[in-house]
C-alpha cells in the first residue's frame, strides 16, 4: 500500500518548511489531549458521564474561541507566494 501511495505519503514534504511540521505531525492534538487530562486530574471523579462530557465541552469550547479570537496555525499568505514561486504559470487562482 505504501509503494502504490507513496505521493500521498510524502505529500507535504513538497512544501516550504514551514509548513511541513505542522501538518506532518499531531503535536496540536497531543496538546490539547494533555490538557484535558490536566483538568482530568484535578477533578479526579465524576458524578456521571454527562459531568465529563461537559468539561471536555468546555476545554474544546475554550480550544475553539482562542482559534477563531485570531491565533492562525499557518500564514497563507506564504503558501500563496510560494505557490506562485513554484508554479508552472505564472497565473494561480486564488480560492476563498
């Protein structure tokens, strides 16, 4: 499956590196697991399943709102320019 995937694979190998890390990797995810099971620990016992639901709804909530408050994973602008860089034309289109 590898050999016949290969491009699939190594796809983000193909950008600029600063983009390579971040998409390669899961370091985003193993951080906000680690902050769940930071709260986790000082609660230590639930009442019920619905009271762990909502704390995890709660750091996700927090998760989302710090994101969307302005915190950006990647520049684009830089993929674009890259992009444009690296492409066979010269016209790119831009899409959203």
């Amino acid at each position: 499956m590898l050999e016949s995937d290969i491009e699939d694979a190594t796809a983000t190998m193909l950008l600029p590196a600063a983009y390579r890390q971040p998409l390669r990797t899961t370091n985003s995810v193993e951080r906000l697991n680690e902050e769940i099971r930071r709260r986790e620990r000082v609660i230590r016992i639930f009442p019920n399943r619905d009271s762990a639901d909502r704390l995890i709804g709660a750091i996700l909530m927090e998760h989302s709102e710090k994101w969307l408050s302005g915190k950006r994973y990647l520049s684009m602008d830089d993929y674009w320019q890259w992009r444009a860089d690296h492409s066979p034309s010269s016209k790119v289109v831009r899409i959203g």
